[in-house]
C-alpha cells in the first residue's frame, strides 16, 4: 500500500483541482456567458421586481389564480426544501390528506383531477394538467368578474403540447397562466 | 397505460442499442491505449499527471497490485472529502453560511460519494456549501465512476489475455477515464443542460416576491456541472433534495430522456467493449440482450403498476384514471416515472425524477428487486458489468454441472476458485442487506420510519438494499440521519462495493493467467438465445431465493393487505 501513497495522494489533488474547481469554474463562466438568464435560475421580471422562476411553482391561494398541486417543500413551495410527501400506497395519512385537501374546492374528491390532490416529487412542480387548470376556470372567473371564456382562452393559449408529440406530458404551468390573468385584468381596467 | 407512454420506453430502448456500438469502441480504444481524436488536446494533460504522480504507466500491475491502489486511492478521497464537509464553514463559497456537517452524516456521505452509491442522508439545498457541492461531491462523482469504469476494463482483460501475470495499471486506467471519457462529455452536457434551464452560478439564491406577495427564496448553486456527471457516472446524488424530479434538475421531458440514456450509456457500451477485448463482439451483444430481457420486464411491470390508484387514492375517492400521481411531476406522468425508476436502480444510479416511496406496492417492487439482484441490468458504470459478469461465470458453472463438463467461458476454464470468489461476490450485498434490514426492524432503525405497517419494513430494506447496491435512491420518508443508519449504511456500501471488487479482480487475475482453449463441439456457446436466458434466469432465481421472505415481509404483504395503516 506505501508504494501507493504518492499516487492516490497526488492523483486525488489533481482530480479535485481538474473536476471540483477548473471543470465547474469555467463551466459557471461559460453559462453566465452564453445563458445568463438560465445560469441564474430563469428569473420572471415584472415591474423591475422577480416574480418568480419560469421553472419553479409557487403557492397560490386565492380565488384570483389557478391553484396548483399539494407542496411538501417546507410549508408548501419552500424553494429551499424541495420535497415529496413520501406516502406510501396504503398510508391513512395520505387518505386522510387527500380528503382535505379536497375540501378546498367544494366538490367530492372525486370530481377532481387527481393531480390536484396529490403532491408532487419536488414540491415545486410548476405545472398541472389542462384538465385540472379548466376545472378551475369558472372559480377564477367569477373572482375576477370575467366571462369564463376568457380565462379558458388563456389557458389554452398556455397548454404546453409534449414535445415531438411523445415527450412529456401535456401541461399548463400555473405561474404564466396567473401572470397573463393579472395582465389582461390590468388591461381591461 | 397508453401509446405514448409505450413509444417513451421503446425510443429509449432502441437508443441504447444504437449507442451502445460507438461508446463500447471508444471506450475500447481508450483503455487500449489507441489514438482518439480528443488525444492531441488530453495526452500532454495526461502525461502530466503521471509525472507528477510518479506513475511509470507501462508499468502494469496483478490483480492484487492494482486492488491495493484502488483501496489507497479511495481512502484517500473518503478522507479528503470527509475533512471538506466538516470544515465547509471554514471554506469558501458557503454563501448560505452553512454549519460544517455533522460528523456522522459526514461519515456516511464521504463514503457515500467514494463508493458511487450517493445516498444522502442530508438535503443539499439546506446542508451543503457550493464548494462542497463542487469540490467535495462532485469530484467524487468523477473518480468514482472512473474507477468503477477501470474494474470493469481490468475484468474484461481477465479474459482477453493468456498467461498474463497482470492486469493493467490502476493509475492509468483511472486517468483515462476521467480525461477521455467523462470529461469531455460532462463538458457538452453541462451546456445543453444550462441552456435547458438548469442553473449554474455561485449565487446564494434567487430571491422571489411571488404574485401573491410572499416571499420564496429559490435556491441555485453550480448545479449544471454536477447534474451532467450525476448522471454520466450513475452517481445520482442530487444536488437539491428532491433530486431530478426538482426542476432545476431536470427542467423538461427530453432532458429527462437525455438524462436517462447518459444513465446507460457507459454500461450498455462496456459490453461491447469487452466483446471486443476477448476477440467476438457477439459475447458482448449476448450480456446486453440479458440485460434487455431483465429491463423489458421491469419497465413493463412498473410502467402497469403506476397507471394505478393506490388503495389511499381509492379509500379518500379519488378518480383512478390519472394512475398514481402521488410523488409524481405532471411534466412527466407516469410512463416516464416508471421508466426512470427502473433505469436508475437497473443502473446504479440512484437518481429520481419521482418519488419510490410513494409508488403502488408492486411498482415499488421493481426498484427494489432491481437493487436486491446486484443491478446487473446495464448497471453503474463498470460496476453493473462486473456484477453480470460474475453471474455469468456462475451461469457457466450450473450449465457446466448440468451437463457433466468442465466449464469454460471464452475459452477460460472456470475451476473451483473462480466459483468460489464469484459466489463471494454474489453473497456479499445480500448478507448486508439482509443483517441491516433485521438489524433495523429489530428496533434500531424503526424510529427512523415514516410510514406504518408493511410499508414501513419496505422502508427499511429499501434503505439497505440501496447501499449494499451502492444505488443511493430512497424509500425517501426514512429519516436516516442517527447513528445506527449512517454508519450503518456506511458499512453496507463499503461491503457492496469493495467485497464484489476485490473478488472481481481476484478472478480477473487467475483468468488472466490461464491459457486459452480453443471452442471445440463441447463448448456451450455463450451467444445464443439459450445462454441468454439462462443467464436472466439465473439471476431471478438467486434473487428470488435470497430475498423471497424479506419481499413477503413488505411490498407482497402491502399488496394484498386490503387495508390502510
């Protein structure tokens, strides 16, 4: 083993000088470069103020903004606790939860898209399903006092399709759907 | 289960046979020492390292020489990376003002990263410095898989040579590795994955004033970089905690599909780099069509299972026909969830775009069999093949008895002590897995658990299964931070890995020394459809026989309990 000192000594400073500090260095350099706006988190700027990240949902609660899916980040969006719940299949917590939750849009959970009451891996997905952002639509439209049309209009202008027709489910996410609500609300006043 | 979700999975598949060809010649080529097109710019660098290193690299080492330096040079790094994570509030680039870890954790995540498993048993965006993240862990990522890239080369050569009293050199093997393979690729990586959205700064965080006038503090860090190797090397440790199903992980669906096929690819290419090492790429093509079969089922299974409401889902009312969605990004659904979950712990990568612990009961199963079976199936890098090629060795042997004949794999007599190493190989992760999961269910580790009934034992042989595999994916409700499971696991991973390594090279070297004989009509083929079966036939079983009674004890016994806990 002495004779494989000098080597593994030698051999694990380079490779920590080469991949922990030359490789991710110059990488953090090249993508402040060329992608600034994604190296930095694909802020949302309105106003001069981050509203948000184009990539990360956050948590909506009034009657105003489409509402997306059960958080375990944190209390609920924590961008610095991403979570899932973790619940396993017959876990009465997770029932429990469901029910609940399910309270909050005054139908029988089973009129509701199902994603609507399940958590997410992240805790942060920004997205939830056409189906879910529709069902949904006539509670924001009577908030905002406009026809229901409108705000399904917008949400189908904001259905993302999968990519190359396979890739990727198809979703609305609820951050940009909320923000052209508030805009075309700003705009008809 | 729909059309698309089956295209997902069959584009994938037949990705992986188109590429496995071009990577297992380069890799080929690499650590034969041929000229690539990369070797102008990379053999100053490499020559560089040597003399600095003092590495005479055609000085070659025997099975045992080049063990010894495998374990120097690991210890090394465990104790380098074991002295960063404690002292990360002493060290740069801690914008966040984090603590240095606590020393158990630090323990456990230092031969974590070492041993390519990358379990943690802490949360990244919360507990690790950017200088950890990159000096300490990603590093780790890199000479990990490296090294397990070079067992698999010094295996294959086991067979290729004759009368050869080595195996290579352990130094070059490793610095090959790193410049000519995983480099180079991490580098184009990381740019398609920044450009995709995934942050890569040394900011502290983002901070948001959201449209309902909170505050949300995003956080960001070198993520990119780490992202690109995590995958590449089937490390899997994230860099936030909920690993690639965070969005700044794995920002949309074909980067979900990039990332899954840079799972694969280092494994599905060493076949066919030792195909052609012994001479007859055939051979090479015949390990990766039992990986197929092995993956096919798997996927299938999973991919059925998740297209199901879970007994909670059903007992609260809710509509069954988005499938289980618990734990699950809609970017996603559900087919590319099944199929991440089954890539990663058929390779040992470890990695999650959704969460196991909430699957259905019998698409948990799948993971979880994957890891118990040794992750075989296309494997970590070089990890996974070495693996296989020990239940090949054994597969000749039972076909050998089956028959009454001596057996021999390309031309190599398989005698008596290469069985015996190949079922100490074998034998190795199912006694860790097996001793910690009574160890914890006994009491020791049933404060960690989260969820009650069956599901909770799940949990617990979940967590020694991904250790013993070196996998590092989690049945995430488990609190694994108290001393029973950090060093607990510690001492799992370090069985899985260095108790199939050693034996590896052991029969690699006594291989390396045997001669050669020529296939005669006696020979069993070993690239036919027969062996193939066999071969996946012969891993289900030692799997089933092993871990038959711990599955009844959790998923089987959640499956048809009837009931909630």
């Amino acid at each position: 083993m002495l004779s494989h000192l000098r080597p593994a000594l030698v051999m694990t400073l380079l490779f920590t000088l080469l991949t922990g500090l030359a490789y991710p260095l110059a990488m953090t350099g090249l993508g402040q470069m060329l992608f600034p706006a994604q190296a930095n988190g694909s802020a949302i700027v309105r106003n001069g103020a981050v509203v948000g990240s184009s990539l990360i949902g956050q948590s909506f609660t009034s009657d105003r903004y489409v509402w997306g899916r059960p958080s375990a980040a944190g209390a609920g969006y924590d961008g610095r606790a991403s979570s899932g719940s973790n619940l396993g299949p017959t876990s009465q917590v997770l029932a429990d939860r469901i029910v609940a939750d399910a309270g909050r849009y005054g139908v029988p959970s089973s009129e509701i898209p199902s994603e609507l009451l399940t958590a997410s891996a992240s805790g942060l997905d920004p997205h939830i399903s056409p189906r879910a952002a529709l069902f949904q639509a006539g509670r924001v439209a009577a908030a905002r006092s406009i026809p229901v049309s409108d705000v399904e209009t917008l949400i189908a202008q904001y259905t993302e399709q999968p990519a190359l027709g396979v890739f990727g489910e198809p979703r609305v996410n609820i951050l940009a759907l909320n923000l052209a609500l508030d805009e075309r609300s700003a705009t008809a006043r | 289960m729909t059309l698309e979700g089956w295209i997902i999975i069959l584009v994938f598949t037949g990705l992986i046979a188109l590429i496995a060809r071009p990577v297992g010649l380069y890799l080929a080529a690499v650590y034969g020492g041929e000229r690539t097109w990369l070797t102008p710019v990379l053999r100053p660098v490499e020559t560089a390292f040597y003399a600095a290193a003092g590495v005479k690299p055609q000085d070659e080492q025997g099975w045992r020489g080049y063990a010894a330096a495998l374990v120097t040079f690991s210890l090394a790094c465990t104790l380098l990376l074991f002295a960063i994570l404690r002292l990360q509030h002493l060290l740069p680039w801690n914008p966040q003002g984090f603590d240095g870890v606590a020393s158990g954790v630090a323990m456990n995540t230092a031969i974590s990263f070492v041993t390519n498993t990358n379990w943690q048993a802490y949360a990244g965006e919360s507990t690790m410095s950017h200088f950890s993240q990159m000096v300490g862990l990603t590093v780790q990522n890199f000479v990990s898989a490296a090294v397990g890239i070079a067992v698999a080369i010094a295996f294959a050569r086991g067979f290729a040579r004759k009368g050869a009293g080595t195996l290579g050199n352990f130094w070059v093997d490793l610095t090959r590795g790193v410049l000519y393979v995983l480099l180079p690729v991490c580098i184009v990586l990381t740019l398609i994955y920044i450009a995709s959205g995934m942050p890569q700064t040394l900011a502290r965080s983002l901070p948001v004033t959201t449209l309902e006038g909170g505050t949300q503090d995003v956080a960001v860090g070198p993520v990119a970089s780490q992202i690109a190797i995590k995958m590449f090397g089937t490390n899997g440790g994230g860099f936030f905690n909920a690993n690639a199903a965070h969005p700044f992980e794995n920002p949309g669906a074909l980067i979900n599909l990039l990332q899954m096929l840079t799972i694969f690819a280092i494994g599905a290419g060493l076949c066919i780099t030792f195909g052609r090492m012994v001479g007859d790429e055939r051979q090479g093509w015949a390990i990766l069509a039992a990986m197929g079969v092995l993956f096919i089922i798997g996927v299938g299974l999973a991919y059925w299972a998740e297209t199901h409401a879970t007994p909670a889902m059903l007992a609260a009312g809710l509509d069954p026909a988005s499938g289980n969605m618990e734990g699950k990004e809609t970017r996603f659904g559900t087919a590319a969830s099944a199929l991440f979950a089954v890539v990663t712990t058929a390779a040992s990568c470890g990695a999650v775009n959704a969460m196991h612990d909430s699957f259905t009961a019998p698409g948990g199963i799948i993971p979880l069999v994957n890891m118990l079976v040794g992750e075989v199936v296309v494997g970590g890098v070089g990890a996974g093949f070495y693996g296989m090629l020990v239940f090949a060795i054994l597969t000749i042997f039972i076909a050998g008895l089956m028959v009454g004949r001596t057996p021999a794999y390309l031309g190599k007599k398989i005698e008596a002590r290469e069985v015996k190493l190949a079922v100490l190989a074998i034998l190795a992760s199912p006694l860790a897995i097996l001793v910690g999961t009574a160890l914890a269910a006994s009491g020791l580790g049933t404060s960690g658990v989260q969820d009650a009934g069956p599901h909770g034992f799940t949990e617990m042989f979940y967590a020694f299964a991904s250790a013993a595999g070196n996998n590092g994916s989690a049945f995430a409700g488990l609190t694994a931070t108290s001393d029973f499971y950090t060093y607990g696991q510690a001492a799992a991973m370090l069985i899985g890995r260095f108790l199939i390594i050693i034996p590896a090279l052991a029969i690699a070297g006594s291989l390396a020394a045997k001669p050669i004989a020529p296939p005669s009509a006696g020979s069993f083929p070993t690239t036919g459809p027969l062996f193939v079966g066999l071969l996946a036939f012969i891993i289900l079983i030692v799997g089933a026989l092993t871990f038959f009674p711990a599955l009844a004890l959790g998923p089987l016994a959640e499956a048809t309990a009837g009931k909630l806990f």
